[in-house]
C-alpha cells in the first residue's frame, strides 16, 4: 500500500509540475526539461508514469477540460432569454480562466495554437466540453422562435460551423505579442456580440 500511495504522490507531483509548465507555455516552447529540474523530478519517473511529452501534455489538456466542464455545470444560467443567458454562459467561463490561469492558458493554447500532431486526440478530449456547450445553446435557442424553414437541427449545425469560423479568424488576425490574458478577455467578448449577430442579425427590422 505504502507503494501506491509513494506512486499516487508521485503522479501528482508531475501533473502539477506539467500543468505548472503547459499552462504558461504552448506546447512548443514547454520543455521536459524544466519540468525536471525546477521541481527536482528525475526525466525516468516521468517516462516511467507517463511515457513521454505527448502523454503528459494531454493528460494536463484532459485535466483542464475536465476541470471547467464541472465549473460551468455547477452554475444555473437563466436562458429563457437567450442573451441573458449566453453572456451568463461566457462570464462564467471567464470567470473560471481567471481564477484557474493555468487551466484558462491551456485551454487557449489549445483552441488557438494547438500543436497539429496532437489536434485529433485534443479534439477527443474536449468532447465533453463541447457536448455540454451545444446542449447550453440548445437550451438557449428553445426559447427563440425560428424563422419558417429553420430547424433546430439546421441552427445546431450552424452553431458548431460559426464556433470553428470564429476561431479560426481569431487565430488568424489576434495580436501574437499581445498577452494572453488579454487575448482570452477580447475572445470573450467577441464571441459574446458575435453570438448575438449570429442570432439576431446585422439590420434593423422596419
């Protein structure tokens, strides 16, 4: 028993190292290396419980989006309007990446720099994340009435094609020297008017 626990212990003490080093670098520019030596860990325990970057980089990915999934459920968010409810939606995930930096970090690292090699496995990893955030923007768009020939399903779709537009247009203009507190704070707030766009549409009724 005393083995396990020397072993649990252990694990621990790498995760949080890695989450310590992935959570303020892309995947890139973290290093095994300094894991190792700024928490006095030997380089063969970490091949021995977890195998290599690869392995460990995915484990603090799985971590992370496991973390904010439960932080996001524990909320109740009022989307009878559907505004309302998105913004409430957003502000608690902001909420979260500030008071969890390391987990908010990765998370972006992921969404807007992923390393390519790993994109697949991330993407598995995320799953849940983005079953709970199109379940939030159904629950949402129950309470819209849709124009004649628009169905659920067809507003479903196009949710999950405007997410992966944003954030590939985001990628692509976002200021690389900026920091990236700064860059999660305006991927918020863009996303927020953006949804609102989206829904409601560029001109006025007459």
């Amino acid at each position: 028993m005393k083995r396990e626990i020397k072993a649990e212990c252990s694990r621990e003490k790498i995760l949080c190292a890695a989450m310590d080093e992935f959570g303020c670098k892309s995947y890139d520019a973290a290093s095994l290396n300094i894991i190792c030596s700024a928490n006095n860990i030997s380089k063969g325990l970490v091949y021995h419980y977890f195998g290599n970057k690869d392995d460990l980089y995915l484990l603090c990915v799985k971590t992370c989006f496991e973390h904010l999934t439960a932080f996001l459920a524990e909320e109740s968010y009022d989307f009878t309007d559907f505004q309302r409810g998105m913004n409430q939606y957003l502000a608690r995930r902001f909420l979260f990446f500030q008071t969890y930096p390391r987990e908010g970090h990765l998370f972006f690292h992921t969404v807007l720099q992923p390393p390519l090699h790993l994109a697949g496995k991330i993407q598995e990893l995320r799953a849940a994340f983005d079953a709970q955030s199109l379940a939030y923007y159904k629950t949402a768009l129950a309470h819209v009435v849709l124009r004649e020939g628009i169905t659920e399903e067809t507003a479903l779709q196009y949710f999950v094609l405007f997410q992966e537009v944003f954030h590939g247009c985001f990628r692509q203009h976002m200021d690389s020297s900026a920091a990236l507190e700064n860059l999660m704070q305006a991927h918020e707030v863009q996303l927020s008017n953006l949804l609102n766009l989206m829904l409601y549409g560029l001109a006025k009724e007459g």
